[in-house]
C-alpha cells in the first residue's frame, strides 16, 4: 500500500485506537461506517479522521464511508499486525503474570515464546503455557530463534542493565513496563513505554483543573 | 500560578514526563539543568521545553537554566499531586492485584483506600495492607469516603457496568485498563484510559516500518 510519508507521532499513535475501535465494530456487526460516526465514536472530528486516513493512502468514498472490514484489514496490514512478530517476556513478577495470562498477544499479532527470570522457584515452569527459562539464556535463545520485542518487566534497578542486554543480543523493540526511562544507544531499537505514572498524574491534573474551574467559574 | 490557558493535550501528556525526570534528576543530586541538557533527555528540543514551560506561567531564567527542585515542586503542584488525592481498585486479579502491590501510588500524590472484588477467597482479606471489600458495598463507600477516583481493572465483560456504577457513585474519574473503551455519560466525570494493546501495536507499527526502510532503502 502506498503510504503518504511522514506520518505525524499523533496520527501512529491514534492508529491502534482505530483499530480497537473497528474490531469493535466488527463484532457489534457493523459494515459500513461515515467518518462522523467512527469520529463521534472516538472523541474525534470526522474532518480529522479524514485526514488521518489520508496520510495512509485515503481509503473510504465519498458519501458512502467506510467498509468497516476493509478499513479494519488496512489499518491491521499498516500496524504490521500480520508480520508474525514474536516476543519474549522479561521478569515473572505479578505484572509480568499479569500480562502473559491475559494479554491477548495473538489478537495483536505478536507469538509469545518464553518468558525469563532469575528467581528458582519459577525457572523452568511454565506460566499459561509459556516456558518460563533462566536469564542466562537470554543470550541464546535470541540467537537462536527470531525474537523481535523484548517486554521488559524486571525491578526498576535491573532495567537498563537488562535493557542494554536485549538490545545487545539483537531484538528490534523493547515494551518498557519498568517505570525507569530506559537509554536507548542502539539506533535500530525502538523502544516503547508504558508509564502507568504518566497516566495516573494526566488524571490528577484533569481532575485537579476542573476542581480549580469548580471552585473559581 | 497564573496559567496560560488553554494548554494541548499534548502538553498535558508531556508534564508527568517532566516531572518523571526532574525526579531522577533530583535523585542523581542535579542542581540546576539547562533547557537543552532537559531536553536531550527527554528527546525533546530545547525551544520545545521552554515552549512547553511557558505554558504555565514560564519558569526558568535566560543563560541559566532551571532549578531542579523548584521546577519539579511547581510541576507537581500543576498535577496535582499535593491535592491528596484518594483512589479505589476495583478488581483484584492479576493486574489489580500488582499495581496494589507495586505502583508508588503516594509518591504520585494518591491514597489508595480500599479494594473492591466479588470473589468470597478475596474478599475480607489484605492485599499490601489494603482491604478487600465486596462490590456490593461501592456505593455505600463511596458516599462514606471522598473518593476522587475509580481503578477499573475488572474483566471486559464487566466494565461498562462497574465504570457506570463508579460514575453513578460520584467518582471524579476512572482509570481504565479494562483495555475496554468506556462510555462516558458524566462530563464532570475523567475517564483516563491505559491500553496496553495500542502500546503494542504502536511499537508493532515501528518495527514494520524499520523493517520496510531496510528491505526497501
């Protein structure tokens, strides 16, 4: 597909919203959907979803909208859902579990292989069928089978040193959940974060604003 | 503080960053830092960061630089965190049960009261020194208790009902990782969303695009 390059941090970021939302739809039964609509529906301007799609090569017709399946595929193909993308998990501690019992890795198009650990209790079980193996073979087994993302969920003081292992034996993106800021020296990593403190504090700003605007209208 | 209103959502998303790092930085005994010395951290320019400051009143002195104690005091005052806030989980599987165990919710300006679940082997029990209560009693907790927010990690399935019941309770917001879009009827109610699947996918998009870039220079 041809793709109107340079696409913009907000727009990349808004594409899985897209993506969650037409899934959504598709299971609703939905087939066919107006930019209004599917903007109404995300908190955005159908101008602004025009826009948006428009930067990927403008799927939709006019007076018509979208085919919901099709958008959906498109928007699937763009995320790179149907790469096959694998990943391994770093650190078995409640998140961690969390995350590999009930994360839908499939859905997204990701193949969990094992997850890593230092503590004995837990190497060499399995949690929800992932193998659970030493950190020491970290190494290895990313040589020896394609491993694209590393989630790393380890204790803040071990994260960039685990960090900086990934990126060392040669996977391509690192799914930060440490809380920690993670330098990233290798131009070919990506590293994305999720900053569950980021989030909280977006909260308690909007909450605290429409105190102020409560007490001083 | 005098504001200078009305500031963008991205630079309301980028002020827990700030505050994230002014943190770390007070940790490593930093004094003082330049705009762009904060912004090379960040990945920000240096003009973005004063941009951005200059949006709450526009701290900092020409050829000096910022104090890191004063800036991080005033952003976390424009957070909120000093409002003591005061939070409610509910839901205590996995996920809910390691954010209780593990998320500094005091150090991000929030208390966190008590647990909510309907599993009779949870509920009555302590999880990290919070009570686990049954969400047959949220109502009545809530109009005992000023609870300025809801954490909503229950199943899918559940979400929409338990969300509208917080909203109902009188809740200030929710904090949704129910990975569920909710509906938001209340405007004076701030539903702040953490999806891990649009993190994934964001990361998924980046690598495909790299791998485009080295298939096809």
């Amino acid at each position: 597909m041809k793709r109107n390059v340079k696409v913009s941090t907000a727009v990349i970021r808004r594409l899985p919203r897209y993506y969650r939302q037409l899934s959504e739809l598709q299971e609703s039964g939905v087939v066919r959907i107006s930019s209004s609509a599917l903007g109404k529906s995300m908190g955005l301007t159908a101008s602004q979803i025009r826009q948006d799609l428009f930067c990927f090569g403008g799927f939709g017709q006019q007076g018509y909208g979208y085919k919901v399946d099709g958008l959906k595929e498109e928007i699937g193909e763009i995320l790179g859902i149907s790469q096959g993308h694998t990943l391994i998990v770093l650190g078995t501690g409640n998140l961690g579990r969390a995350i590999i019992q009930n994360f839908r890795f499939s859905t997204n198009g990701f193949q969990l292989l094992a997850a890593f650990d230092i503590d004995p209790a837990v190497v060499g079980t399995q949690i929800a069928g992932v193998p659970v193996r030493h950190a020491d073979e970290l190494e290895d087994f990313v040589a020896a089978n394609r491993v694209d993302v590393g989630l790393l969920t380890v204790p803040i003081a071990a994260a960039q040193r685990m960090g900086d292992r990934l990126m060392e034996a040669g996977v391509r993106g690192i799914w930060n959940f440490t809380n920690y800021e993670l330098a990233c020296s290798r131009p070919d990593v990506v590293v994305e974060s999720v900053h569950f403190s980021d989030s909280l504090l977006t909260l308690s700003y909007l909450i605290s604003q429409r105190e102020d605007m409560e007490e001083n209208p």
